[in-house]
C-alpha cells in the first residue's frame, strides 16, 4: 500500500480536481517568501510536518503560527519531526481557515457489499472512531460504474440534517473527491476537515488517503511520489522492487516492529556471535502468519515477515534468498524454511534455488554458518528435500528436515527452542563458525 | 447469491473451462486436476487455439483462442458451467466482461445461461477491479470465488478447481464429513492433514481467497455447509481484515444450529504491525470487527466457552465448537467435538501429529544441544521413504556444487607461510607421508585411511610401470628418442598413445565393480570385512550369469559384444587357470597378511564362475589394471557410500594411475634408447610396407 499526504494533495491533486484548499507555502523558503505569505494570511497559519502518520495534531506535528519569526522556527523543528517511529519528509504551511462548521468525508471499500463507501458526518475535526455512531453515516455508492452525482450526494446529506445553505457546495466538494478517488486508484481516501466558511465556501483542510498498488491507474498519476525518510528498511526496500518486477510468485517481506517481537537490538558481544533472531524464509500466505505467530510466542524472533509462495521459478526464488542472505544472514540464529504441503509450488525447484543461493552467497564469500530449519510437502518433495540436504552436507551446516506430517506449528515451536538455545549460548555459534572472519 | 447448496459449487457433472491455459501455472494445475477429476472441457489462451495439453493417461485438454471460440466449437451438451481464471491481473476484468457477455447473448437467444461460478485464482486484482467484477457477475446472476482463491475441491466426487490438493489430491485429502471454509488456500491442504490425523475426512475443502474484498462471504459458504446434510464439522481458518466474521457470527446468532465449528485465527502479530504486506492483503481498517483480537472477541463471545486447550475439561459443554490457539491442537480438538457429540468418525485415525524429522544432521552443534531440545529419531513415511532410497542410491556419490573455478583451486594453497594440498601442510606429508599417499591426496583430498591401501597402490603402481620394450607407450617413447625428441614429448607420446582400446581397461574395470556393488539391496558394506565375503560371491556369480546371458545373444544374434573390464589378460591365457604374476604379488600380500579385499575377491570369484559356467574357456587371469581398479574402489568404497566424493573422479583415479605409471616407464625406454640409440633407428624400411592402394605410375 502507498500513501499520500495533504501536502502531495495541496501541490498535484487539488486543484486537478477543482477541490478548494487554503493557500500553502511548502519548507524550505526563502524569509522574503514566508513574510509575504503570513502577510496574505493575516498573520494566522499552521504550521504542519509532512509525515506518514495520523494523530499529528495530538503529537504536536501541527503548531498554530502567529509570525513569520514563529513560522521560520516551527518549520524548521516539524521538518526533521519524528512521530510514531516515521521522520517527517519536510514541512509546511497552510493559513489558517476560520470555520462555521467542520465536515468529515472518507470513502473506502466495504467489505461487505465490496463496494465503494461514503462516509460522512457534520461532526468533523474530531477522531471518526470517537463519534456516536448517530453523528456519523455510511453511504453506500450502489453503481461504482456511474459513480455518485451532487443530487445524490445532497439526498445524503439532508439526510443527515445538514444546513440547506451548505449543501449545494458540500455536495459538488463531495463529488470532486470521489472522481479523485476513482479517477487516482485509491483504495481510500479521507479529509478531515472539510471547512465551511462563513460564505459556504467549502475547503479541504486536511487530506489523507492509500493507494492501491495493483490499480493501473497509480502509475499514472501524473507525478512522482515523494519518498519518506526511513519509510522501509533497505531489505525492505529492495525485496519490494524485486517482488514488483514479475507477478510470478510471491517475494513479500515486512520488517517486525521490535516491540511485537520483544527483541533486543545486537545485544549479544562481537560481531561473530550476534543473534538477533531467526531468518524465516516462509511459503504461503496462511502458513507465514501462522509460523510468525508461533515464533514470537516461544521467542523465536523472527527478523521479519516473509511469504515466498505462488510457485516462485528458480531465478525469482534464487535471488530472493540471496537478498534475506545479503540482508539478514549476519545477524540470525537459525535459517528456517517453511511452508505447508505446497499445492502448486515445485519443491525441487525452490529448494534448488535456494540451495544455489547458500552455496553461492553464504558460502563462497565466507558468511557465517547457521543451523537449518527445514519443513515442507508438495510436488516433487523427495528430489528438493535431497538437493537442499547434499548442499548442506557438503557446506557442513548443521540441519533438521521435516516432511508435511509434522505441523508447521510444532516445526515452528522446535525452531524457536533451538533459537533461545544458540542465542543463550554464544559457544554453539562460535563452533560452527571457527573460520569466521567477521562481514562477508 | 446463485447457489442455493454447497454442491452447487462443485459436483462431478460440472464442466470445467480455464482462461490463459497454457500459462506455466494454469497448465500444471489443470493437468493435476483433470487426472483427479477429467472436468475440464478445455481452454483458451491468446494465440494458442488448436492446440492441445497431454494429461498422462487421461483425455487431452483442447485449448482454443479465446472463450468464444471454446463456445463455438464446443458441442451444447459440453459447454462450461464453471470457469477458472489463471489470466494476468491486467486481463481478469476483460476476461469477466468477456464471459458474461456470451452468457448474455445466449439468454438473449434464449439459451440456458450455462456459467454459474467463476473462479478468479490470479492475485493481485485491484479492489476495484474486484468491487465491479462481484457487481456484474451479481446482475448476470453468477457467484464469483476470489480473487486469489486457490479453488475448492469435493473428495468425494473425486473433482476438484485450482490447485488444492497438490500434485495428488487423491492421497492427501480423504473423504469425509468436515468442510473447511479457509482464507488461505494452503491452509485447505494442512487442515485436512491434521484432521486425518483425527480420523476425520474432508466433504468439501473451500479456499475463500484473502484479497481486500472476498467476493463470496464466508457467511454465505457458512449457510451452505450448515445445511449440508454430510457435513458434521466445520473448520474455518480466518486472518484479521474484514467485516465477513462479524457478518457470519451475526448470521450465526440469527439460526438454531448444532452444528460445530471450530475456528482457528492466524496473525496475532498484526496487532502490533501497522501495514502488514503478506500474500493476503486483508489487513485494512474498518472499524471493530477486523483485527485479530475483534475476531477473537467475536468467536469467544458466540461460542461462550474458552478456547480449546490440550487438556480441556470434559465438564465443558461443547454446543456451538470452539476457537482453537494453536494449530497442531486440531486433531485433539476435533476428537473432542465428535466425542462429546456422539459423532461417528470417517476412518480410522491416522497418527498423531509429532515431531518427525525425516533427515537429520546436527554435526559438532549436536553434541552441544541439551537433551530436552534433540530431535527424535525420525522417519519418512510411505511412499515418501522409498523414494527417499531411490533417489538417494541413483544420486551415488557426491554431487558437487558448481562454481566458476577461475583463480579458485581447493587443492593447493599457500597461506603465507605453508604450501598446503588439501588443507595439508607440505611439509608435514614430507616429514610423515609417502610419495603415493600425497599422490592419492593431490588427486581425491584425502590419503588412504589404512596403511595396507598405501602399501596395495605403491605394489601395483611398480606392477604398472611398464609391460615390455614392445608396448605402445615404450615404443612412442623410443620413437622420440629416435627422431631426437626431448624428454618431455617422449612423456606426451607415451601418453598419446593411449586410448580407448589401450588402457582405458581401468577406467571401466573400476566403473564396473562400483555399478555391480551398488547393485547390492545394502550396498553400504564393509569391503575390508570377511563377513561380507558370502554376499560378494553370490553378486560375483549372478554378474558372472548376467554376462554368459549377454554374451549367448549376441553371439545368437551375430553381435559384437564388450568384454568383461580387467579381465582377460592376451598373454596370461592359455593354462587352465591363469594368473597374472604381477597380480599374484598382491594377492600374497593380502594372504600372507590375513586382509580380505571385497572387489578383489569378486574379480577372483567372477573368473571361476566365469569358468565353472562354461561362460569362458579356462579361467582367466585378472589383469593389472583390473586389481588397481579394484585396490581404488577398495580405497573409496566407504566415501561413495557417505557421498564424500564423485563418481566420476573416482573412475577417473585408476586410469591416472596407469597413464601416471606408464609415462614413467615411456620415459625409462626414452633415456635408454637416447643413449644407446642411433639418430633414426626406428624408421622402417620402406621394402616392409605394404602398399595397399593400386596407383598409375604414368599418373
């Protein structure tokens, strides 16, 4: 999923649209710029962080900003802000809209009716979630072909007992963020505000949405996205670029927050003996969460997310273990390759790939050697099994394999046991990597 | 929603057509599934019509170019009812609109409308794809399975859709009276494993798909298991994202039913991740109801009594089933329910889910590991065991891994200090080794492991050096020597002169004696043990057979045919029983010394029965090179065995023996005839050629 904030709102998409937003004035500028702003906003803006997170007003993200002198501070604070573990991108201005009402709008697919949803209410500015559920409605768009025109939108909002003055103009507003929405990919969208002005002019005060990245029409938005600092880890980053160049098989990976796993960074000595967590090189979507799910309640953990599934040919298995090697071999305890009795998946093939992958990115540039944890069933299981088994053999590292009439679960579970062991005790590494010479 | 019961999804009487066929996973899947089930009428793939996809054994799959081409040309009686989708996420909606507008025109002519469900297995189709897909499939009254579903499969009609199941469904999921509704498809294939265990079998095993929108709820495949008569249990495996539990358990609410489900949740994790990017992308936001700790609310709450533990009371009244927390307690669990509910069982139980490792080997680490974490002792179970030693015998040796090898070398190395072979200090072979044994480690990575092997090779390289002034490799010797050569083409001669029909005889008596050993049900003997030697003779007198067999039809048939290797010698020939002097040195060493050779007493044993047959006249000699193949494979039998070197290096060691001890003995004519010769005392003179071409001399 990719996200956009207000200020990628407020330079690309606003006006596109025909979609009122106050004036802005992006960081970094020059003095001359920022006083003639505050000039032209009567000397009343705010000043905001462009970062990937909500709840910015609570985290002081958003600072009411009186003077130009004011202005240059705050700026210049909010725009290396950090706020729940994300830096912010830069920061921003925007001037200050004095309201008579605040309006919430968000549309989303419904799960139920898999259909586009409208969410309103003539309570805005406020957490949606912390609205009675009277003060807040859910309009369905029954033809996601025709979409939604202003009568329809009005008939909503007069249900919803909106003032007759502000409906014309709150409807029309509406409208422009669903052709955004449909026209863009969104998967959903959100601005929270909606101002109304003592003249009923009805401006976007605050804008977020997603996007979905198997939409077309993100690849055509007519600009590039800004890149957010420390937005995904370089493993991250770079298996998600690798995952995106071919839709055959699976190369997902996500980086664990450290506190769903209770793991403690490097904490164990020099650099030979640091054991920061299992390597799970998982298949299939239901088996990687339930795998993850056992290894962090035994304490395994696992140092990210993985499914490698959908049958993945020998080139995209082999480089995408190449990469969890290159990123993460230097700091496991145990290598586990795991997955359900496979439907489609060749076993011998991933289990060559993956092979060739250690042989050539763990074992020829000296990398360190790791316990291996193996479990899995499928289509020609035998002749995977026995590739992976000589390659481990002949490398001389330690392994365990298991077929599909052990439980991925318990496979799971012996992991984590093995993990806590190696990780207690720095001598059972340091036997296996005698010739260990540091960073390969 | 068009289907009224659960067999409406699948039945054995469904025609089965498959978009983008001939696509790499398409193919596979549909060869498997019309194996399982012979439901798939056909299939269409852009540029691809005429063609036709070869299912072993059963009928072919005919593949056409697009769907109104398979419409056209299949007859009516044929024409699909379901219909996979294996395209692109960029064709999945044109393929829909596509269907659904030959089913329009056929109501419009007033035909039946033949599609009734269709099964989108491609992933990654955006939500709104997604959303207007489910909206006319809706209008044009057609149910839609996905997407990224991995299909369904009915055990007991022996049919199946997608690729659950594997490459044998028939064996991994059994009939029975347990639907599994799972969000994973994967999931489908592990659940019936567990509950096999348990002795339960499947009715109907459903992969919902796991995109943002599921585009058949898990209500509705709910509604339909709890009215299928054959259906006693249901398992539903579900992830966070989504409202469809907190519809279904409303659902659930709204009913009186008995019937036990038991539910187990994935991904409790999610809770502390923000954006979770897995194969399924569910993880979305919409309100109470979609993280994993709602969920569990949502089912705790219905089922009204805590979630299933391995020691769980009895005085638990089980009514509505139970959530489980750990997935390898499903087999106990649904024992339980068909306990406390008086529910017959589908077969016997299988064994219980336990750690079993099928292969194993912890080396050094092994010995660290305290007891309460080393493994069991495990095994693979049939048919995954004889595989395991099929495969394993055929893959005899040791298959190395391939590298480049430019500026690579495992044999020498110098580190600063000491030149080392293998790992080995020179100077420690110097102080402590001999010349064959650093031999032998320069050409294999290790030394002999008992003296008599050094003391056997260093016997047969002397017996090797040479057989006689006449032989091609003294003789390219001495013609060098002759023509005034140095040394070094006297060395290249002599080894130019050999071939295959000159002492390559080692090379194929050493490949003979490892095949015919490797024949042995447990090849993995001693060949230094005496015990074996009654298991050698009766592998010596069957080869002897095999080959009086081989040699009646050909000569019955007036072929030409391969002697046995190492066998045969054309001087030692015309006694009775002949021997090889050079052999019978080794053969009184290992008497004297009380040394029993495995693959020198099959040569033995194979020449009298051989003769005891009738096979050959008299009792051949052994020839040299045959006992040197035989000392060699006496030296590498163990390492095959434990896969620590190749076969084909260890074919290759005999041959560099002879060739090694023949150069030395080519060089020996080379200096003597130097010295003794005069320049051109080879040349023949020209009255001894025959001239065997008829010429013109006027020409």
């Amino acid at each position: 999923m990719l996200f956009l904030t207000e200020l990628t709102f407020l330079k690309h998409l606003a006006r596109r649209f025909n979609i009122n937003t106050p004036q802005y004035l992006e960081w970094p500028a020059a003095r001359y710029d920022l006083k003639d702003f505050m000039d032209r906003a009567n000397n009343k803006a705010l000043a905001k962080a462009d970062i990937l997170t909500g709840s910015r007003g609570k985290g002081g993200a958003v600072v009411n900003i009186n003077s130009t002198t004011e202005a240059t501070k705050e700026l210049t604070k909010l725009s290396t802000a950090y706020l729940k573990e994300k830096q912010a991108r830069t920061a921003y201005l925007v001037e200050y809209i004095p309201q008579k009402c605040e309006v919430f709008t968000a549309i989303t697919y419904d799960s139920l009716s898999c259909s586009p949803v409208i969410t309103i209410s003539l309570h805005g500015g406020v957490d949606i979630e912390s609205l009675d559920s009277s003060k807040k409605r859910s309009f369905v768009v029954e033809n996601i072909y025709n979409g939604i025109d202003a009568y329809q939108v009005g008939g909503w909002l007069g249900s919803l007992k909106c003032p007759k003055e502000m409906i014309s103009k709150l409807a029309v507003a509406i409208v422009s963020l669903w052709d955004m929405f449909i026209s863009c990919g969104f998967m959903s969208c959100e601005v929270n505000p909606w101002r109304i002005t003592k003249e009923n002019k009805v401006i976007a005060c605050d804008f977020k949405a997603t996007l979905d990245s198997n939409n077309f029409r993100q690849n055509n938005l007519g600009f590039d996205l800004p890149e957010y600092p420390e937005d995904v880890s370089d493993f991250e980053e770079e298996m998600n670029a690798w995952n995106n160049s071919s839709y055959q098989g699976q190369a997902h990976v996500s980086e664990i927050p450290q506190k769903a796993t209770k793991k403690r960074k490097k904490d164990n000595f020099d650099e030979q003996n640091i054991c920061n967590g299992v390597l799970p090189i998982l298949f299939g979507g239901g088996a990687s969460l339930i795998v993850t799910d056992t290894l962090i309640k035994c304490g395994g953990d696992p140092l990210f997310l993985s499914d490698f599934g959908g049958n993945p040919p020998y080139e995209r298995m082999k480089k995408s273990m190449e990469i969890c090697l290159r990123h993460h071999l230097k700091d496991a305890g145990v290598l586990l390759i795991l997955g359900g009795k496979a439907n489609n998946t060749r076993i011998d093939v991933t289990f060559k790939a993956i092979s060739d992958a250690i042989h050539e990115y763990a074992y020829l540039r000296k990398g360190r050697t790791i316990p291996v944890i193996i479990g899995r069933g499928g289509p020609q299981l035998i002749n995977g099994i026995l590739t992976i088994k000589e390659t481990l053999e002949e490398l001389e590292w330690p392994y365990a394999i298991f077929g599909h009439d052990t439980p991925i679960s318990m496979v799971a579970e012996y992991t984590a046991s093995l993990y806590k062991f190696i990780k207690r005790n720095p001598k059972a590494l340091r036997s296996l990597n005698k010739h260990f010479k540091g960073e390969f | 929603m068009r289907a009224k019961k659960i067999t409406d999804f699948l039945t054995k009487n469904d025609r089965v057509a498959v978009s983008n066929i001939t696509g790499r996973e398409a193919c596979s899947v549909s060869i498997n599934s019309q194996r399982y089930g012979q439901n798939i009428i056909g299939g269409w793939a852009l540029g691809k019509g005429g063609n036709f996809i070869k299912v072993p054994g059963k009928k072919s799959i005919p593949v056409f170019s697009d769907y109104g081409d398979l419409l056209n040309k299949l007859p009516e009686e044929i024409q699909p009812n379901k219909i996979v989708i294996y395209s692109p996420p960029n064709a999945v909606y044109g393929e829909v609109k596509n269907i659904i507008r030959h089913t329009k025109s056929n109501t419009n002519n007033g035909l039946q409308n033949k599609v009734e469900t269709i099964y989108i297995i491609t992933e990654n189709v955006s939500v709104e794809v997604s959303a207007k897909i489910y909206h006319l499939a809706q209008d044009n009254n057609i149910d839609v399975v996905g997407c990224n579903t991995l299909g369904i499969i009915s055990p007991h009609d022996k049919v199946r859709i997608g690729a659950i199941g594997g490459d044998s469904p028939w064996s991994s999921i059994l009939p029975g009276s347990a639907t599994i509704i799972s969000n994973s498809g994967n999931m489908v294939n592990t659940i019936a494993s567990y509950l096999k265990g348990a002795g339960i079998g499947v009715r109907y095993g459903i992969s919902t798909g796991k995109d943002k929108l599921i585009l058949t709820s898990i209500k509705d495949y709910l509604k339909l298991a709890l009215n299928d008569r054959k259906t006693k249990l249901i398992m539903l495996y579900v992830e966070p994202g989504g409202l469809y539990e907190l519809d279904a358990v409303n659902y659930l609410k709204s009913i009186k039913t008995s019937k036990p489900i038991i539910v187990y949740i994935g991904g409790s994790f999610t809770q502390k991740m923000g954006n979770v990017k897995l194969g399924h992308a569910g993880a979305v936001v919409e309100g109470f109801g979609t993280s994993f700790s709602d969920k569990v609310e949502i089912f705790d709450n219905y089922f009204n009594v805590p979630p299933f533990k391995r020691r769980y009371h009895r005085n638990i009244k089980v009514t509505r089933g139970f959530r489980i927390e750990v997935l390898h307690d499903l087999p106990m669990a649904a024992r339980f329910i068909f306990d406390s509910k008086n529910l017959k069982r589908d077969f016997n139980e299988y064994r219980p889910p336990r750690l079993n490792p099928w292969l194993k080997n912890f080396g050094e680490l092994g010995k660290l590991i305290p007891p309460k974490i080393q493994l069991p002792e495990g095994h693979a179970p049939e048919p995954y065991a004889k595989q395991l030693r099929k495969v394993n015998a055929d893959k005899f040796g040791k298959m190395a891994l391939r590298r480049n090898m430019k500026n690579a070398s495992h044999v020498a190395a110098l580190d600063g200090k000491n030149l080392r072979i293998y790992g080995r200090r020179v100077s420690n072979q110097m102080q402590h080794g001999s010349f064959i044994s650093t031999m032998f480690l320069t050409w294999t990575g290790f030394t002999p492991k008992y003296d008599f092997e050094v003391k056997l090779l260093e016997s047969v390289m002397i017996g090797l050096l040479t057989n006689g002034a006449n032989g091609l490799t003294a003789q390219a010797a001495k013609l060098t020597a002759s023509a005034g050569g140095t040394p070094l083409n006297a060395m290249i001669s002599s080894l130019s002169c050999m071939g295959n029909d000159y002492s390559s005889s080692s090379y194929r008596a050493i490949k003979f004696l490892i095949d015919k050993f490797h024949e042995l049900d447990s090849y993995e003997i001693d060949v230094y043990d005496s015990n074996n030697s009654k298991i050698i003779s009766n592998l010596a007198q069957k080869a002897a057979r095999e080959f009086g067999l081989y040699k009646v039809n050909a000569e019955d048939n007036l072929d030409s045919y391969e002697k046995v290797p190492g066998i045969g010698h054309p001087l030692f020939k015309d006694a009775t029983r002949n021997v090889d002097p050079r052999c019978q040195v080794i053969f009184d060493y290992l008497f004297n010394n009380n040394i029993y050779h495995g693959f020198i007493n099959f040569y033995q044993q194979l020449v009298e029965f051989l003769f005891l047959e009738r096979i050959t006249p008299n009792q051949l000699a052994i020839n040299i090179d045959g006992v040197a193949a035989a000392i060699c494979a006496g030296i590498f039998w163990e390492r095959l065995c434990e896969k620590k070197i190749t076969k084909k290096r260890v074919y290759n060691i005999p041959l560099l023996m002879f060739a090694f001890a023949r150069v030395l003995g080519g060089t020996g004519e080379y200096l003597d005839h130097f010295d003794y010769g005069t320049p051109l005392d080879m040349v023949e003179d020209a009255q001894h050629i025959k001239q065997l071409t008829i010429f013109d001399n006027e020409d």
